[in-house]
C-alpha cells in the first residue's frame, strides 16, 4: 500500500506539470533565459545529430533533411522576405519546403524561442513544442497567425516561441517554408524551495520498501 502511495504522490506532480497550458510569444518575454547563437561553427548541411549547450543544459540538434543548415554562414535566400547572410555570425534552417528540425533539451524548459524568418510563398512556417514523452504540447503556425515580412532586408527577422511557465518542453521542432532560426533562446522556472530534497526523499524511500519487499 505504502509504495502505490508513493508512485501516486510523485505521477501527480508530473501530471500536474504537464496540464500547463501554453501561451505562444511574438516578443522576447523570457526570463532567466539563455542564448545559443549558432556562433560555435563549423558551418554544415547537416540533419544531425548536432550537440551543444545552452547554459547548464544540452541540446541536440536533428533534420528531416540532411542538407539542413546548422551554424551556417553563406547567404540563404528567403525570397520576399530577403536575405541571411554572414552577417548574422550563424544560424540554423531547414532549407526545405516541408521538413522539421528539431531542438531536443536535455532537460525540460518552461520556455523556448528565437528570431526567426521564414519565405512566404514556400508553404508554411510552423513552431511546434514536446513533452517528455514527445506528446504535442502546442503549436504555432507563424504564416498565418504571426506573419513575419521583411520586404527583402538582409538579416532581420522576428522573435517568436512559446512560455508555459512550467519545465516541461523537451523537444522544439520548426518545419517548412525554408524557416530559419538564430539566438535559440530557451528559460527555466526554478523548482520550489524543497521539492528536489522532497523527490530525493521519496526516491530513497521507494528503493528501501523493494529492498524489504525482495
């Protein structure tokens, strides 16, 4: 009894993590945010895997497409919308009509973003954000409910992302219209005084009842 006690107790505060309900973002709201700026280089077409850090937390990097750009520093056209260039010291897209890239943390985030452009006339631009069990928490289709236009500027572009307040996103993915991404911007909401000792506690607890159960 005691130990269904116990699994109930810690399936509750996930469960209650996970009902967050998201909110989509046009500007950079974030805090206690960090960047990963695609600086770090060598400059690929890739679909990954590609590993890097934002802060204390890794990411990894996957495509669709193998030709991919990631830390990129050539021009990328975005038709209406103009140019990336060098100038931006690296960024990340997905060179394609249709396919999805994927940023998958090493721990849930309450929040994640970045500036992003896209080419209008080839399909659309979607954001999309994972649980830990890769369940769709939302999504947000950038071309038609938060267009970006730039009028064929070189390197600009718009912040969008998501904030659900609760450390829950794993796994962000962009797909289509040739989006591209740069200043991966991602936030953590510190857990409550206790409750890492309090999920310790419980832990230790469980393995001393399957010890006096064996």
């Amino acid at each position: 009894m005691f130990r269904y006690t116990l699994v109930a107790t810690v399936s509750a505060i996930a469960l209650s993590a996970v009902s967050a309900t998201g909110a989509t973002l046009t500007s950079n709201t974030l805090t206690n945010a960090s960047v990963y700026d695609f600086s770090e280089g060598p400059s690929v077409l890739t679909g990954g895997p590609e590993v890097r850090s934002i802060g204390d937390i890794s990411f990894t990097f996957t495509s669709e497409n193998n030709r991919s750009v990631f830390d990129y520093t050539n021009g990328y056209g975005l038709g209406l919308n103009g140019r990336w260039t060098s100038g931006r010291d690296g960024y990340a897209g997905t060179n394609s009509r249709t396919a999805a890239m994927s940023f998958t943390f090493s721990e849930g985030v309450s929040g994640v973003g970045g500036l992003f452009n896209y080419a209008p006339t080839y399909g659309q631009a979607i954001l999309r954000i994972f649980d830990g069990s890769d369940a769709l928490i939302e999504e947000f289709n950038l071309t038609s409910a938060a267009p970006i236009a730039t009028s064929r500027a070189s390197n600009v572009g718009g912040f969008r992302g998501f904030d659900l307040g609760e450390n829950v996103i794993h796994r962000f993915e962009v797909s289509g219209a040739y989006a591209v991404i740069d200043d991966l911007t991602i936030s953590q909401v510190p857990l409550p005084a206790g409750l890492p000792m309090l999920l310790v506690g419980l832990g230790g607890f469980a393995m001393m009842r399957r010890r006096q159960a064996a």
